[in-house]
C-alpha cells in the first residue's frame, strides 16, 4: 500500500508540473492537473489539499533533484571546473527531458520576487555556484584575478535567460546548443589559455547519465 501511495503521489506531481509547466500556476486548474496525472480527485486530494500545496512540492522536487544530481557530479568529478560545466549539462538535459523540473522552473520563475521565499533558490544556487568557481580558482582553472562570486551571478543569469530563451524559441530543443555556446563565449575569458582545451572538450562532448551507479 504505502509503494502504491508513493507511485500515486509522484504521478499527481509530474501531472501537476506537466500542468504548471503549459498552464502557469495562474491558469491551470486542479480538473487540468487531474487529467494529466491520471488519477482521481480523491487520490489528488488524498495526497494535496490545494493547487497552492500541489505547487510548492513541485517547486521542492525540483530543487531536489537539481541538487542530487549536483552532489553526484561534484563528488564524482575532481576539478570544480569541470564539475561546474557539467552540473549545467545535466540541469540543460532534466529541463528539457523531466516534467517536475519544467514545471518547477515555471513557477519558480513566475513566484520569485524579493520578498517570496523561493527567490531564496537563487541565493543559494549561486552560493553553490561561488564555492566552485573559488575552488576552480584555487586549483588554477580560473585566473585569479576573476571574482569568482561575480562570476556565479553570471552564471547563474546566463543559465536562467539561455534556458527562457530556448523554451520560447525551440520549446528548449536548442538548450543543449545554446548552453555549450555560452560556456564557449565565457570560458576565454576567465581560464588560463593552457587549461582551456580540456574544459572546452567537455563543453562539446557528450552528455553523461548521472543515475548509473
């Protein structure tokens, strides 16, 4: 019962970001969530008591997932440059493959202001972003007189305008290609000419799939 319960709540999730993610948390509406969850109004309610709740665990899971992802690529890959570019690789490929991060990246955007609690994402994404471009410093991939917490806002916009742009555009179908375009145009200006190669190839190779063991 309790794995049937889960598998119930994750489809009323993906069904509520698969909603937000078309709608806007304006405009969808609990019946629309329904429909793309495929499960019944009792079932919805069961887990959620209102589309504000449903809301909000959307923005969790994805805020959850980013960050698995992330604690496995930077414990998996020992220079922060490195790990740095792919962390936008994987966060590129779960924006354009997985429901629960379109629809979180939706109303994350939508909700954020300076006085909405999850603005607070961003903070410490960049703060995320901060620590790996100082350690990239301290290991010499990144010239020392570049400030790294600079550098992480820009990051961080970048990431967040290349990936509005390519939905709008290509319904992010590009995102992967705009991406490696932003690191290319970015990197010569803050790495050391002899590190570049290696950190370019990455940027131009192949995605890795971070769920294998």
């Amino acid at each position: 019962m309790q794995e049937r319960a889960a598998s119930t709540r994750q489809a009323v999730l993906e069904g509520a970001a698969a909603s937000f993610d078309k709608f806007g948390y304006g405009t969808a509406s609990l019946s629309t969530i329904i429909k793309h969850a495929k499960v019944s109004k009792g079932a919805m309610y069961f887990h959620f008591s209102s589309k504000e709740e449903l809301a909000q665990a959307v923005i969790d899971a994805q805020l959850t997932m980013a960050a698995t992802a992330t604690a496995v690529i930077i414990e998996r890959t020992p220079k922060a440059l490195d790990a740095l570019v792919l962390v936008t690789k994987e966060l590129a490929r779960q924006l354009q493959t997985e429901s629960i991060a379109r629809g979180g990246m939706r109303l994350t955007l939508e909700s954020t202001t300076a006085h909405n609690p999850n603005a607070e994402s961003f903070d410490l994404w960049i703060h995320m972003i901060a620590e790996l471009t100082a350690r990239a410093q301290s290991e010499g991939d990144i010239a020392g007189s570049v400030d790294v917490t600079a550098l992480a806002r820009l990051i961080v916009a970048s990431f967040t305008g290349v990936q509005t742009v390519s939905e709008m555009l290509t319904g992010r179908a590009d995102l992967q290609q705009r991406m490696a375009e932003t690191w290319q145009l970015l990197l010569p200006s803050v790495v050391p000419r002899r590190r570049l190669p290696r950190v370019l190839a990455l940027v131009e190779g192949p995605l890795i799939d971070w769920t294998a063991p």
